[in-house]
C-alpha cells in the first residue's frame, strides 16, 4: 500500500500490544464471525492423510488453555485443584473442544467454555458443523452411549477408539 501511495504517511506494522488493545475494543462477536466464515475444511483430493476411502477425516478432541491470572477469569473459567500448596491452579484454564481436519490441520469448529463443562457438553455444539462425506475420528474420551445418540440422521460417520475392554467402533 505505500508503494502504490496510497498512505499519506510511512506505515508501520502495529506492535502485539496495538493489535491485542484493537481485539479488546472490537469485541468477540465480529472474531466469531471471522473464524465462521474463513475456517472451514481446505484439503483437496491429492492432500496426504486427509482421505479414507472416500471420506474427509476429521478429528475431535478437547484441550485446556492457561488464561490470564486475573479474578475475572478465575471466577468465569475457573481453577483445576492440585494437591500441593493452596489446593489450586496458579492460573484460570478454558477448556477448548476442536473439530481439525486430519492432513492439514485446519480447525473447521471450536468451542471455548469454563473448565467445568465437560468435552463431551462442548463436543455436542460442534456436530452441526460435521458435514455428508466426513469420517468423525475422537479418542476414548468420546465414547459413551448418551453422546452419540440423537438425531437419527447423522451426516457423517463416526469412528471412536479405545483400550483395553473398550473396542473401536465405526458408525
């Protein structure tokens, strides 16, 4: 843009602060907007390990993010216990559940909640986004009865592992 004279002045790339200060003002909803509308399932045909037999591999998994030590986020989020010192975490954490296409790594759908809601709660909000043609992967920590009931017409298959007595089963 200043090549083409199209600043009056030099422009500079804003510092991480700046651009954390902007995201403040702007608010969540406009991001959410954004990630809906850019972050969608990207591999093509010839994509490495983003394909089974027809179907586009996605996977499902949770996580948790440390978050800024403030009391806004320890009374929102949350502290997981420990059994040393105070009995808690030293920083609030958000549990994250994500649907990632395999191959790329795209994250297609997230969802971010207290730590006290479980993945399987958040997992739930996520499937409308699964889509005909997708073979949903997720690890023991998906497996039950109660999470995979509910719609009889499920767009996309399913196929969750586990260990020991607990087998695989494919949907």
């Amino acid at each position: 843009m200043e090549q083409e004279r199209r600043w009056s002045k030099t422009w500079r790339v804003p510092t991480s602060g700046a651009i954390g200060r902007a995201r403040l003002r702007l608010g969540a909803e406009p991001l959410k907007a954004l990630f809906a509308r850019v972050c969608q399932p990207v591999a093509v045909r010839e994509t490495q390990g983003a394909w089974f037999r027809g179907l586009r591999l996605v996977a499902v998994d949770g996580t948790t993010f440390d978050l800024p030590d403030t009391e806004a986020n320890a009374t929102f989020f949350g502290r997981p216990g420990t059994g040393r010192g105070q009995g808690r975490s030293a920083y609030p954490q958000a549990r994250t559940v994500a649907l990632v296409e395999c191959g790329t790594h795209a994250v297609f759908a997230a969802e971010a909640a207290p730590l006290a809601v479980h993945e399987t709660v958040l997992s739930r909000r996520l499937f409308p986004s699964l889509t005909r043609g997708m073979l949903l992967l997720a690890d023991r920590g998906f497996l039950g009865f109660d999470l995979w009931r509910g719609p009889p017409r499920r767009p996309a298959r399913t196929c969750c592992g586990g260990s020991g007595a607990t087998r695989s089963f494919l949907w």
